[in-house]
C-alpha cells in the first residue's frame, strides 16, 4: 500500500487500530467516494470489526493513502 509521509508519521501514531486490510477493501470496494476541491479523493466503508465508517483520503492518484479516520457524519447516497 502506498501511503504519505504525512500518514505513516501521523496518521498511523495516533490511529493505531486502522489496519491496512480494512484501507485496501474500502478503496477497491468504497460505499461512496468522492473527488475534493483539491483533487484529493475520498472512499468510505463500512468496517465490521469496529462498527464505524471509514474514511479514507487519497492524493489524486487514487491509490497513495493520505488519511483515515472513523467518519461519524458519513451518509450514504449515490457512488
């Protein structure tokens, strides 16, 4: 997985329950995503094991993780 420097420095320090395999499955299998102002993509996903949506940011490429978090505002509607 390819991730910033800005998540394995930060990100992961302070989230260290996120598991990589839950990051993979929700960027192959998103219940939404969405493109952000500054091309930055979101993908979120339900995460079983936790009980929570997951967001995860990615620089525009779509597959360099930049972010993840629980995401308790996540609605879903249309991909």
């Amino acid at each position: 997985m390819k991730t910033t420097r800005y998540f394995r420095e930060q990100v992961l320090t302070k989230r260290t329950f996120l598991k990589e395999e839950w990051i993979l499955e929700i960027l192959k299998n998103p219940l939404k995503k969405e493109i952000q102002d500054d091309n930055r993509i979101r993908f979120w996903g339900f995460v079983n094991e936790i009980e929570k949506h997951l967001r995860v940011v990615t620089l525009s490429d779509g597959e360099t993780v930049h972010n993840a978090f629980p995401d308790r505002n996540f609605e879903r509607s249309e991909k």
